[in-house]
C-alpha cells in the first residue's frame, strides 16, 4: 500500500529555510529503488536535482503542489509543461468528467475527434487537418515519417542539442542506439542561417524535412529566441527544395501564440508537432499539416492503442477554447515579465549575476561564473525549502492561475535565497 | 459543434436486418474528411471495414456500444483491447476519479507508481523492476532499446508478419520509412524453432534480442497459440547468447495469464512490454524485467510527457486487482468457449466453413473459402445491423463483463447471419 499523506499539510512555505519533512519521500525513494530501475527514470528523475527537491507529489491544485510529505510548494514547472491553466482546473476537469461519463476508449473516435481536430485547423494558422497520438516523441517521430513519405526523400536536418524526444532517432543518451538510427540525421546550428543553408547543400537532394524547434530551449544554456533571419531561411530551404519546414511546438505550443509559435515571426510551418500544453495535463499529442502533406499524412501507418480516447479530447478542445477566449498567454506573459523583473532587482540588490532568458512565459535562470550549477542548484533548493519548486537548470513554465500574488510570495522566498547565495559565493 | 445524440436510443439490436440510422455517423465522416487525413488514421479506421460498421461512438458500458447515430452494439472488440472489466468499470472509474481529485499530471510521480511496480513484480512471473510508458509501441521499443544497451549488440529477430507497434523499426506500412529503420531487423517464422534458429545464426554475435508476441495474432489469418518448443527453442538461444528474450504481451497480456502470457508455457522472458488491457481503457504501458536487465533499463533515456500521470496508475492498480481477485481471466476464456461452441454448432447447422482460432478470450473468425472476406463481411455486417459489434478479419476480445445472456443474445444475431451467408454462398 502506498502511504499517502492523510490530510496533514505543512507550512513549508514558511519564512525560515528549516529543511521540511521529508520522512515520505525517503521511505517511496527507497521502496522504489527495488522495483524501478535506478529507482525513477527520465525527465522527472529527481536524482538529477539537488537533494531538496522531493521526488513524489501526493496532490496539485491551481499553481500548487503538495509532496508526499505534504510539504506544500508554489510551482514554476507546471508538471514541466502540461499545465498550462492550472493544475486541476474545473472547466477542463468538467469537460472530461462530461466526457468520461459516456465513454473513453471505444471502437472509434467519438465525434470530439472531429470536434477538435475543425478547432486546431480554425486555431493554427498553417494547418489545414489533424491528426492526434499520446506522446511529443509520437507526433515529432510522425512528423519526421510523413516527411519522408511525402519527398520519397531521407535526410532530416536537426538542431545541434535540441530535443525531440526520446526514442533511438532523437534521445539525448546513446545507450542502446545504433548508428543506423541516426543515419539520416544532420545537424545544424539553431539561428545560425549559415549552417542551416551547409546542413542542406549536405542533404543535396536528399532532403525531406527541417526540423526546428519554436525556440532554443536546450538544458543547461541560455535560452534563444527564434531569429527571423533564420526561420525565414529555413522557409525559403524548404520552399526551394520541396521539403517539409516541421515546427516542433510541443514544449512551447500554446504559450507562445495560439496559431503557433512561428507565426509572430511572419513564418508557417508545414508540418507542427504539438503536446504537453493542449490539453492543460490530459495524456494527448497533435501533428498539424498543411494541403500539400495531406496524402502523405493518410499514407503512413501510425496509430496507438489510446490515441483516439475521448476524455482527453475534451479536455483539448475545453483547454484551448479558454485559453483562446480567456487571454491566458498574455496573462502567463505578464506574470512572467513580473517575476523576471523582480529577480533582476532583487538579483542587483544582492550583487549576483543572473541570466535571464527564454521567453518571460517559459523563463530559465542561470547564474554567472556557474558551470557547474552550484549557485543554481543552492538557489533553488532554498526557494523549495521554502515552498517556491523553481528549477536549477530547465526552462521553467508560468500558466494561467499564476496571479500577482504567487509571483509575490515566489520573490520573498528568491530574496531569501540571493541572500543565501551572496553569502556562499560572495 | 459536434451534434452528439440527445439521449435516443436505437433498438438496433431487434430482429430484422433492416439498416439503422446512420446521419450522424455519414455527417461526421463528411465533416472528418476536410479535417483528418484521410478522413481517419490508424487502427480504428473505419474505411477498412464493410459500410455496415460505424466510425464515430457517442457512449460505451459493460460490454456495450453506442455509436454516434445512439444505435446499441453488443461488444467483442473492446475498444481493440484495453476494456478487460467493462467500458466504465464502476471500481477502476472510482479509483480513477479518487486519484483525479488529488492531482494526475505533477513535477514528478505520485507514490502510485511506486505501488504500481511494487503490484507488477508481485504479479508478473519474471519482472524484478517495470517502468511505465503510454503506447503499447512505446514498451516495445523500450525492450529492444534496452536489450541493446545491456547485450552492446543490435539484432533484432522479428517474427514474420508480426505487429510490434507503428513507429518506423515495425509499422506494417513502409511509407516514410527508410532501410537504415530496419538495417538490424532480421525474421523468423512464428513457432517455427528451425527458422528461428537459422535467424539467430544469421544475426551471429550481434544479436540482442528475439522479439515474440504472446502468440501469434496476425490478422487476416487464423491465429496460433505459441508452442512450448518454439517458446523453449528461444529461451535456450537467449541463454546460450545472453540476449534478451522480449515478450510483447501488448496485444494479450492479462487476458491469458496475469503472471504473463507464457507463464502455462513455464518460460520467462528477460523483458515483456504490457499496455491494452493494463489499466481498463486508461493510457498506460509498461515494461518489466529481470535483474539482468535492470542496468541496461537505468541507462538508455526515455520519458514522455505524461508517463507518470497519476490517475492511469490508480486506474492500473484498480485493474490487475480486480482481474486478480475476481476470477476475470476464467470468466473472459469461459465466454469466449460459449460463443465459439455456438458459432460451431450454428455454422454446421448452416452448411458453412467457419475457422476459428486463438485462444477463445482473443478469437478470430475467418470462413473457409473466403480469401477475400466476402463472407466474413457479409457475416459481420449483418450482425452488426443487428447489433452485435463482431470483426470479419482481426482477433476480437471479450472482457469479464460478458455475460451468458450476452453470448446467448449475440448467437440470435449470428445465427441469422449464417443465414445470409448460406443464401449468398450456398
């Protein structure tokens, strides 16, 4: 039996930096190490944060996360992404339970399928249809395919350390990979129109797709918007040889710009890879295409055991009718630029060098002189052991129910921990 | 708008073979052809199917359909699989909805997971750790990345015809997929121990695994239980190279052996990828392995999204107990007994050559003669104007909420519609 918390919730978030509870977290750290390997796996392995972050969260609500010791914490990853109106949020949550009433997974699509797929073709600016899976790595893999179906070419271009996923064409580790996965894969610099025009001349006429994502949000540098220099070059590569122009959207899909990151940069995809955010949580992912990657797309045969489940399309078309209606990207925007400037002050004020970059919505921190993460991962763990979970590394997320209030209480507690880190490293 | 059906009800189930309604479901596909593909993707296509089936579903409960026109269809495809207790199942739809009120998606899993895996290594024979995943192609391409890693080897033995998912390395369809996808795939013949060991000796002292369904579930072609010898023959070459056996129990676990589906066969596999039926319709997927795999797991990166969502889990947990403590396997294989004891006795009644295979939870109904399914169309088409949801060429499924009266009332349906295909094909 599992040992959730019954009811006792504490004040991590108090004003002092006394470490929490954490008797929960410890004994589920150990019980896993027997039946997981290396007792957790990827993106949400806690073993590759300081040891103040707590590995198992026992409830979420609004921008709040409770932990398995019930030690609470206003939250800056939104489950590193999919939350995107607020944990639990009732209009979604209404719309599924509505949904989950009638059925789910059943011998077909429900009519929401079609429902949603006529709301992204109306939201998108370059789609002209859909289709849906579970997983980013399902819709960037799918766009990948439908690419070269529809050239009868092979090479794909991809950004030197971006993310795509995490099956052998695209995982950060090599382990288990074999070259031949790789075979088609070039590289190029993300912003650097340069290397992008040598990683064609190198695909020559072998080139079915640039992959790009909606802006450099790689781990562990600064972030980089899109330049336009380069997503119009990579436009005019695509447009003068016939491949596809695929925007990987799925970390930054709507919380940029609804009809898609590109499109304030006067660019349009052919191809976009969505998830994480479109259902604020619920397990779904999207391709959208253009007229001219249709046959393609009806070509492949890709398909999974629950990707045309119903409660998760109602959550879709629930979550991006109000974000579209409600202005939650500008209202994330904002809170965003709030808590930017109040690190930059509180960051002067303290002497610490701070870099700030990536989109206000989607903020990474990282310090000066700290390659090897120790004022990072020392700021973050006192924010966390005061309530506030900021990462050390990662691109952060805001969402809609963030309100001036939480970034507020979010910078008395990133005072404390400047303070922390002006005493440790001067 | 979708235009769901305000509360009608069809008694499509009735006697005659008069055609049910079908605007709505005939609107929805008109309305999905400007929007999807082809109108549809993947498994759940309807365009593969005779006109009689329906696409769209409006409700699902117990063993029954409703599509989007509120015609009722007695169930044996279930959802293709992951329905195992019921469309709706009253207990794991309560644990779901208990673990929804605390939180699904978080920065980390909840302590469910860890239970999860704990109830897995209890239950399944050979597991020692599992790790968990959306897609049923997400576990398979886990287990080969996996066996890779741990053997520093790369060939994979795939039987003939097999389906193992619908990415690239196994899609049935070879659009959009290049040679380097498959360079390190090599066939063998199900259940055939000599080509399986001529494929071991081709694949030399590069091969990291043997890849085998639970058994063989082709479709278009009758289906065959694994033999103990050609299950054996695998084992042995895996144990003399170190490969990994893979059991992808995707399409049949828990519906032959909770403790896995070569469990009555008395051969473990190192690694077996599990989704469909794990959590009653929930999207999940897992793998689990043996403690000489367990490295090789911790090593190779993979992740997705929505892989730690807690509700899935609840659902999971809800399910295998369930399954376990209810007596859901026998009940499910005794149904399906029922029906095919009825089917061969209506079918010699009626003159006509029916064939069935698989094991009788998973059956699969082909006519003799019918090379080009005109009488498996027909049959299926007339049972499904009566209302009974019965499939001309791929194995079908029956669940624990299958009933006497539900068999019995799907053999009025079936008795009629040799009938048809006596008069039709004499």
């Amino acid at each position: 039996m599992s040992a959730l918390p019954q009811g006792q919730q504490n004040e991590a978030g108090g004003s002092g930096s006394e470490a929490p509870p954490r008797d929960q977290d410890r004994a589920l750290r150990e019980r896993a190490r027997k039946v997981i390997p290396g007792g957790m796996w990827g993106h949400m392995n806690a073993a590759r944060l300081p040891a103040a972050f707590p590995q198992f969260f026992w409830r979420a609500e609004g921008c709040r996360l409770w932990d398995a010791d019930g030690n609470e914490y206003l939250d800056f990853m939104c489950g590193f992404g999919p939350m995107v109106l607020g944990y639990r949020d009732p209009d979604v949550d209404a719309a599924a339970a509505a949904q989950a009433r009638l059925g789910d997974i059943m011998n077909g699509p429900s009519p929401l399928l079609v429902e949603l797929a006529e709301l992204l073709v109306g939201t998108v600016a370059h789609a002209d249809w859909a289709l849906f899976s579970k997983n980013g790595t399902d819709a960037t893999t799918t766009c990948v395919t439908i690419a070269r179906a529809a050239t009868r070419r092979r090479k794909i271009l991809v950004a030197r350390g971006s993310y795509h996923g995490a099956v052998p064409w695209c995982t950060p580790s090599l382990a288990g990979v074999t070259a031949e996965d790789r075979a088609h894969i070039l590289h190029y610099d993300y912003n650097d129109p340069d290397s992008l025009e040598a990683a064609a001349q190198e695909a020559g006429d072998d080139l079915a797709a640039i992959l790009a994502t909606a802006f450099r949000h790689d781990a562990r540098r600064d972030q980089e918007l899109a330049a336009p220099a380069f997503a119009r070059k990579a436009r005019a590569l695509c447009d003068a040889s016939g491949a596809a122009l695929v925007l990987d959207d799925v970390r930054a899909g709507f919380r940029l710009d609804i009809a898609g990151s590109w499109e304030p940069l006067g660019v349009r995809p052919d191809l976009s890879a969505w998830s994480k955010a479109i259902a604020n949580g619920y397990a779904l992912a999207a391709v959208t295409g253009s007229d001219a990657f249709r046959a393609a797309a009806s070509e492949i045969f890709v398909t999974g055991s629950f990707w045309c489940t119903a409660v998760a399309m109602a959550a879709a078309i629930a979550t991006i009718g109000k974000l579209r209606d409600g202005g939650g990207i500008a209202q994330m925007a904002a809170m965003g630029q709030r808590l930017r400037d109040g690190l930059a002050a509180q960051a002067a004020a303290h002497g610490v060098g701070l870099r700030q970059s990536g989109p206000a919505q989607m903020p990474l921190i990282l310090f000066e002189g700290d390659s090897d993460f120790e004022r990072g991962n020392l700021f973050t763990s006192e924010t966390v052991r005061r309530g506030v979970y900021l990462h050390p590394w990662h691109n952060m997320f805001l969402s809609a129910a963030h309100r001036p209030a939480d970034i507020d209480r979010a910078l008395e507690a990133t005072d404390a921990a400047f303070a922390a880190v002006a005493a440790r490293f001067g």
